[in-house]
C-alpha cells in the first residue's frame, strides 16, 4: 500500500518513508509514526510524517502487519 492518501496513515503505524536527503537515490527508512504532517487528503509524492525517533519524510510504502 503506498502512503499517498491521509486516511490510510495514522500514529503508530509502521512505515518507510523518503528523507529529502534521498530522494535521489530513493533509500527508504523505516519508522513508526509519530505525527502527520500533511494537511490534504492526498499528496502525488506521498503524505510527510514524522517518526517517533524524529526523522521526516514522505511515506514511500505502507508496512504490511503478517497474519
């Protein structure tokens, strides 16, 4: 699940997300949510979030809990 929409994103989910620093070379880092930073609905390059340790980015991909 890709992180574009806010609906989909919540405190305390797990996700990789995007630093600005990498953008070029598209290294994700994962985290858990602390906050959402993205006001709107949807964002193309996916919704900005701060994780607990305080990193910030964009959710890259959603990840997925195995049941």
């Amino acid at each position: 699940m890709d992180g574009k929409n806010r609906k989909d994103i919540y405190p305390g989910l797990e996700v990789d997300i995007i630093l600005k620093k990498d953008q070029r070379s598209g290294a994700l880092t994962r985290g858990i949510v602390a906050n959402l930073l993205t006001s709107s609905a949807f964002h193309s390059r996916g919704i900005k979030v701060r994780l607990e340790d305080g990193q910030v980015g964009r959710v890259a991909q959603i990840v997925e809990e195995d049941l």
